[in-house]
C-alpha cells in the first residue's frame, strides 16, 4: 500500500531522514518507534507532502506521490494526524469535521463518514456544536483522528497521538485507533508508549538518527535486544 524507496529528507544542511526504505502493507498497523530527535516526524511529514525528500521514491497505491501537494495526497487517502494545533479552535466541532470533508471524494461521504465517528467518538456528538477550543486535550485529540476519517483516510498517519495525555484517556485514545484499524484503515503510528500499544501493532520499526536500524514483524521485535531495550525505556 506504501513504499518508500531510499528517502532522504534535509532541513537545510541537516540531514534528518537517511536512506529509509520501508514497505507498509494495507490493513497493517505499523508502529515507528525511536528516541526523541531522531526524525520520528520527520519521516510522516514527508510521506505526507508536508516535507519534500531530496531523492527517493514514495509509492503510494502504486502511484508515486513524492512530488504531489499535500491536498492531492490527501485526496488518494493518505492523511497525517498530528497534535491538535492543526484543528481550528474557534469554530465548533462540526465545523472541523466537516472541513476534514473538503477533498472531492470525501464530499460524497460526509454523511456516511460523520455517522461512523459518531459511532467511535460519541462525546463529539454530543460536544458537535462546541467550539474546538472548549475540549479537552483528550477530545481534541479525537477530534483530530475523527477529522482524518472524514477526509476519507485510506491510510493514517499518526504522530504521538497520546502526547501529553492522562494514562486512562491515552488508553482510550489507543483503542479507538485499533478500532479503525479493525474497519480497514491502515495505520503508520508514531508512538512512545510502546507497551501501550503493542497488542495492537502488526509490524515495527526503530528509527535511530533518521535511519531504520530494525524493521520487522512483532515477533521478531520482541526479540530484538536493542529494540526490546528501547520498548522497556519507552
Ligand atoms: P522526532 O519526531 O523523532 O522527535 P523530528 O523528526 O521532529 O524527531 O526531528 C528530527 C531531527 O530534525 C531533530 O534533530 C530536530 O532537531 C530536527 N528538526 C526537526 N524539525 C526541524 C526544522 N523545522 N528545522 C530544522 N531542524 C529540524
Ligand atoms: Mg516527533
């Protein structure tokens, strides 16, 4: 479903992502993992058109998608996720979601895409005509994942979703996104809170000064002695 085929990404002279090759297949739950600083977010960032890589291939549904805006990219279904500053606080939670519903395919499922976030994140129901700015850090957050959704997300990309929240939001947070991993959407999840998580997550990779020094399925992880050490700091 995606590809990334030798990725390099720079800011400036920085060389912040390195070589990355990596493969992520439809229906998976993908877990990055990595110490803090080491291009965690700067590896979603440019898959999702928000960074340019310098030389690679991203393949995305078999189209490539490197050189493609963000809202073209996001039109085939790949949606980044991140904190909650990117939702627009002064309108009401409607209001957002329906804005996640701009691109054309979304527009004709708008209706049938609000009822399943209603159905995962009942609060936003009942918070619809609230304005963004009156949520909790953990409502913003589902509101966020919601939004995703609402653009049609074949695949999301979701960084540090539980950052700053308390342990039983967080979890709750955690399981929304094996629910709408279970309904078929993939997921690339950048996450600290690895043992949190790892029940849900099919494959995972340890990205160690912007490049992968582990890739494999979860078995192999929990064998791995330096990824296993990087689990339990987790
Ligand atoms: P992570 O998400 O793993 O914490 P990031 O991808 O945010 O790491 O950052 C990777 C590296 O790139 C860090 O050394 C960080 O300082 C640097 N970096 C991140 N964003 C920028 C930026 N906008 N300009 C310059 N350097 C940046
Ligand atoms: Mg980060």
């Amino acid at each position: 479903m995606l590809e990334l085929r030798n990725i390099n990404t720079f800011y400036g002279e920085f060389h912040a992502i390195r070589d990355i090759s990596l493969k992520v297949s439809g229906g998976d739950l993908f877990l990055v993992v990595g110490p803090n600083g080491h291009g965690k977010s700067t590896l979603l960032k440019t898959i999702c058109g928000l960074l340019r890589p310098a030389s690679g291939q991203i393949i995305f549904d078999g189209k490539p998608i490197a050189m493609l805006p963000t809202d073209k990219i996001v039109e085939m279904g790949l949606v980044y996720v991140a904190e909650d500053r990117h939702l627009f606080p002064q309108l009401t939670v409607m209001q957002n979601l329906k804005l996640g519903a701009y691109n054309v395919h979304a527009r004709g499922k708008e209706k049938e895409n609000l009822d399943y976030v209603f159905q995962l994140f009942p609060i936003l129901r009942e918070f619809c005509d609230r304005e963004a700015s009156t949520l909790s850090g953990g409502e913003a957050r589902m509101l966020t994942l919601a939004r995703g959704i609402m653009s049609c997300a074949k695949f999301l990309a979701i960084d540090e979703p539980s950052f700053g929240l308390a342990p039983i939001v967080r979890n709750e947070v955690f399981n929304r996104i094996n629910d709408i991993n279970g309904n078929g959407i993939t997921v690339l999840l950048v996450e600290q809170n690895v043992t949190h998580v790892l029940d849900f997550v099919d494959r995972v990779c340890l990205l160690e000064d912007g490049r992968i020094v582990f890739g494999g399925d979860k078995k192999e992880a929990l064998l791995n002695d330096h990824v296993k050490e990087v689990f339990l700091g987790g």
